[in-house]
C-alpha cells in the first residue's frame, strides 16, 4: 500500500480525465454535487472581490478578540459557464 502522500488516486483521476489535477478536481466536483459546486465558486468570488476588506475584519477580530461585524459588497451575479465547459 502507498503512502497517502503520493496522492495516488488523485493522480489516476486526473490522468483518466486527461486533465491537469486542478480543472479534474472541478469537473468531479461539479459532476457529482452542481449546486454545491456552484455554492464553491460564489463563494470565492464574494471573497475574492472582497479580500481587502475580509483582511481587514480579520486583524479587527483579533485586537478586539472577538467577532466583529464587517462590511463587504456582494455584486449582482452573471452566469459564468466556464467551469462546465472543461
């Protein structure tokens, strides 16, 4: 038996899908959950857009070493297929 660190199940995923290991691990998340997929990429929009401000609430979290309210803007979504075409 292998190691876990060889990650060798990942690796025969990705070369059965003939793709890199990153766009398989999307294609297999989207084909087997779409709506929890779709959860992941707005997710990381909302804290890719907001990253300044996500920083920000964090570093005030820790001086008051509690939880803070934070401000962040959520922009109108559009329909981005690019993950399903892969």
């Amino acid at each position: 038996i292998a190691p876990a660190s060889w990650q060798w199940p990942e690796r025969m995923a990705a070369r059965t899908l003939d793709l890199p290991r990153w766009e398989a691990g999307q294609r297999m998340m989207q084909s087997a959950s779409p709506t929890a997929f779709s959860a992941i990429i707005a997710g990381n929009r909302i804290v890719t857009a907001n990253r300044e401000a996500i920083e920000g609430c964090k570093k005030a979290a820790v001086k008051a070493a509690e939880t803070v309210r934070c401000t962040i803007r959520v922009s109108l979504e559009r329909r981005d297929d690019s993950y399903a075409s892969r």
